[in-house]
C-alpha cells in the first residue's frame, strides 16, 4: 500500500452503529474520514459462492446445449441449461441477450450457485421477453406486428434516454392510435402486438415485448451471488422469495419491471453498485415473507431513479420490521418518495446518501419514514429538490440526524432528534 493510503487508511475513523440500533450483527464496518467522507470495506464479491459443484459456461453465440458446458470452448447456449444442472456451483456467462426462454425461464436454482459474467462489460442481459419475428401491418404506414400472449409493456432498446435507458411504448387504444403516434403499442383481443417504434423505424430485434413473467429469481431457500448482469422487464427484473434466503449482487441493474425491479421477500439482500430504473413501482423493494421471516439489507453505492412509472412509488423501501443499511446511495426522479421506510420495528441507517428531485409533485419526500413506530437514521446525508427534504409523518415514527443538509421544507408530525 503507498504510504498515502496507508495513512488515508489510519486517519479514517470506525462509524459504530448508532444508538437504538438493533441489527448489531451487520457485516460491515463503515469509516469517516477527516474531511468527513464516508468509506467502507464492505464487498460483496466476499459472499460469492463457491462450493464443490462444477463451474458452467454459456455463450449466446458460439454456445451448444449438447456441449459438456464445462470450457467456454465447449459452452452452453443458455443459461436455463446451466441452472438446471444437478452439479452447477458457478456459471460465467458471456454477452449476449438472454431471452426468457434461454434465461432463466421460470427456474430456481436447486442449490446455492453464482452467475457472473465472464467480461465485467456490462453486455450480459437477462430477460423477461420472447424474440418476436415482426411483420409490416398491412395499409398502415408506422405499425408493424407479431402474435404473443402474456405481454404487459414494450420497450425501444435502439432509442436511448438521456440516462442510456430504453425508452418506453405507451400503450395506445387502437392500431390508428399506434400508427400516428411514434413511441406506442396496441394489443388486440387476439394477442396481436402492434408497436410504432420511437424513431418510426422498422420494428426490430430492438423492440422488447417483456412478459407476465419474473426475468430472474431464487426460492426454495437457496442462495444466490449474481455479478456483472443487467436484468430487465417482465413483471419483476429479479424476485427472491422464501425463508431464509440470501442474495448477493453486484454490478447488477434491474430495469423495466412492471412491479418493482428488485423484489426481496424475506432473508437477507446485499447490494453493491447495483441499479434499479424505470420500473413500474419501487426500485428496490423489502418485505417480509408470509412466515413473517424478515427481510435484512445492505445497499452499498445503489441507485433507484425514475421508478414508479405506473404507481407513484420509490426508489428505496423497506417494510414490515425490517433492518436495513444505505451507504453512498443516490435516489432520485422517482414519482413518490426517494427514499422510504414503513410499519413497525422497521430501522434504516442511510450513511452518505443522497436524495433528490422526486418528480412526483406535492406531499413527496427525499426521506420518508412512516407508519407504526419505525426509524431511521440519517448520517451525512443530503436531500433537496422534492416538495419535502425529510418527512416523519406517523406520531410514533422516528428519525434520528447527524452531520446532514436538508434543504427545506420538512413535514415533522413524529419524533426529529439529532445524535
């Protein structure tokens, strides 16, 4: 270590857990250093999985599901053939784009595993819509058209917003409507799809018709490290279900989902440099299971912007008396809250965060905690930009602040005490 870092290193100072906290057996240690930035050791590429299973290889192309699987020379084709084996530990995954049919295709995994992608560039895209071949409509001059049930958005992976993200078909009532207006989709009652494109071009391999279905997930008390991979549509991106389970990820998006991008029901998440964007509800969801196991997370270095497109929902939440830890989050442009933590026992300690701009009009906080006695604990943070920088808005809700800019107003029917 160069002796500058070396004393970086000594001069940061341990931030312990603060007062009223309850989850003390978290694993991470969080720093401050003397200019009062906030630091962390916390990987986790340290939860990665690796048992005494074989490790898998998929190629999109060049890939062969009669291969052995077990050399990227001798790759599979799909990731579906890779999680279904009785002996799998880990998966690399190459780029391409995984169709729901050669992705996960409603699978859980059967034992613990990793899936990682084998360059670290981001171009490995899980998801939750079929390949549609598409026609031109007749005697219309926009509208081309496939046959799919199960549809429940479109989008147009060939025209990017300003943040680099699909942009997203309205949904029009008729093939006229379709065809006069560029960026929309209509589905007859005989399950035809007809898309205008966003820059009225061809329809094309671009054009994502995602599905009633869940992109990527994990159940039956299994756990999962996910590395390097962007999932995208259906219903939900990825969904974790079931006691006890854990989920690893890192360099991980969630995108497009028509509920939220990230779902964890119950069990324990850990999340760093992840993303969740324009999804229909939250970014990242929290809940408990319906055996009351309660849900545990770490966001590390995560943003949620722009979700909530249907519903009015956030970017971050947690529910149900559930513990969770945001370190040097950004959530931002979500139609409701930024940031929201809700029902009793519920704690969240945000360190280093920053939320802002929620585009979701009046009443709408960058920090929200609500409902039944629940807490937070802002440490660093800013907020601006929404119609309130913090609100505590249930009598018996509590936030805690130290060393934080919020820029007012503030809504403060609860409990507002600096520590």
């Amino acid at each position: 270590m160069p002796l500058s870092s070396f004393r970086k290193a000594q001069d940061r100072q341990v931030i312990s857990f603060p007062p009223g906290w309850t989850w003390i057996s978290a694993p991470i240690t969080i720093y401050r250093d003397p200019k009062g930035i906030i630091t962390t050791d916390f990987d986790v590429a340290n939860f990665k999985i690796n048992g005494v299973g074989k490790t898998y290889y998929v190629k999109k192309t060049g890939g062969n599901d009669n291969n052995d699987g077990l050399t990227s020379d001798t790759a599979f084709a799909t990731l579906y053939k890779a999680i279904t084996k009785a002996d799998v530990d880990i998966i690399v995954v190459y780029d391409g784009v995984y169709t729901r049919e050669n992705a996960f295709n409603d699978a859980s995994p059967a034992r613990d595993i990793s899936i990682i992608a084998a360059t670290g560039n981001n171009d490995v895209i899980i998801t939750g819509h079929s390949a549609l071949t598409w026609t031109k409509t007749a005697d219309k001059t926009n509208v081309y058209q496939a046959t799919r049930t199960l549809v429940v958005s479109v989008y147009d992976a060939g025209v990017l917003d300003a943040n680099g993200d699909y942009t997203r078909l309205i949904l029009k009532t008729s093939i006229d409507e379709v065809d006069a207006n560029a960026g929309s989709y209509y589905i007859d009652g005989s399950n035809v799809v007809y898309v205008h494109t966003a820059d009225s071009r061809a329809a094309d391999s671009s054009i994502y018709s995602f599905l009633n279905v869940k992109a990527g997930s994990v159940a039956s008390g299994k756990s999962i490290y996910l590395e390097g991979l962007n999932f995208i549509g259906g219903y939900t991106p990825f969904y974790a279900l079931t006691d006890f389970i854990a989920v690893y990820a890192k360099n991980c998006t969630f995108k497009y989902g028509t509920q939220n991008g990230f779902t964890q029901m119950g069990g324990t998440a850990y999340l760093q440099n992840c993303t969740c964007s324009k999804n229909s509800e939250d970014g990242f969801n929290y809940h408990s299971t319906v055996g009351e196991v309660k849900p545990y997370a770490i966001e590390i270095n995560c943003k949620g912007y722009r979700n909530g497109l249907d519903t009015n929902d956030n970017g971050s939440s947690m529910h149900d008396g559930g513990k969770i830890i945001r370190v040097n989050g950004e959530y931002y442009e979500n139609t409701a809250h930024n940031v929201v933590d809700v029902t009793a026992d519920t704690q969240s300690w945000n360190i280093g965060c920053v939320a802002h701009d929620s585009s979701g009009g009046a009443n709408i906080c960058d920090f929200l905690v609500t409902t039944g006695a629940a807490k937070m604990w802002l440490d660093s943070c800013i907020a601006y930009g929404s119609t309130y920088s913090l609100g505590i808005t249930d009598a018996a809700s509590i936030c805690y602040l130290r060393n934080c800019t919020l820029l007012p107003p503030q809504s403060i029917v609860g409990t507002k005490v600096t520590y």
